[in-house]
C-alpha cells in the first residue's frame, strides 16, 4: 500500500513527466498509473481533471498482460459521471485523498 501511495505521490509531483514504466496512456483521456510490490502489478486508471489535478476512477490487480475490456469502459462510465456532475451542479464531486485530510 506504502509503495501505490508513494506513486501517486509521484504522479502529483511529476505529472505526465513520468516514464513510461510508471504511467501509459490506455484510451482517449484514460491514463494508467503502474506500481508493482512483490510481484503484483496494480493498475489505477485515472483522468486529468484541470491542470495537474488527477482523479483516479479505478483501481485492479493486474493478471494479465492486457487490460480488461470491461475495466477500460467502466472507467470510462467513471469519468463521464465525474464530467457531468461537475456540469450539472458546478462543484467538485471529487474528495481529497484519505492521506492529505
């Protein structure tokens, strides 16, 4: 868990100055963040809000080499909601991470 945080701290700082083997984009504004401890790869799928504001949508262990279909399209149902209530109601639905509260 130690090690995710510390990437998207890294994310935060470095933006899309990251390597490859640490961030790649999946499809459309769809972006993956790519820690690895022990041995498992976890994946956070995320979008740019505004700027360098990061709105991760969902998070897997991966087991494959290629992402899921259905994980891809969930993130993006994830991000279109996201969009929409930021347009219909004119507030963030987004909450700061846990760690910075």
């Amino acid at each position: 868990m130690a090690k995710c945080i510390a990437y998207m701290d890294l994310l935060e700082e470095m933006g899309f100055n990251l390597p490859r083997s640490v961030i790649a984009k999946v499809r459309g504004d769809i972006w993956e963040l790519r820690p690895e401890w022990a041995g498992t790869e976890y994946r956070f799928l995320y979008f740019t809000l505004v700027g360098k504001r990061f709105v991760i949508l969902h998070a897997l262990t991966k087991k494959t080499q290629k992402l899921r279909t259905k994980d891809i399209e969930l993130t993006e149902a994830r991000m279109a909601d996201v969009r929409r209530r930021i347009s219909n109601e004119g507030t963030s639905p987004i909450r700061r991470r846990a760690d910075q509260a």
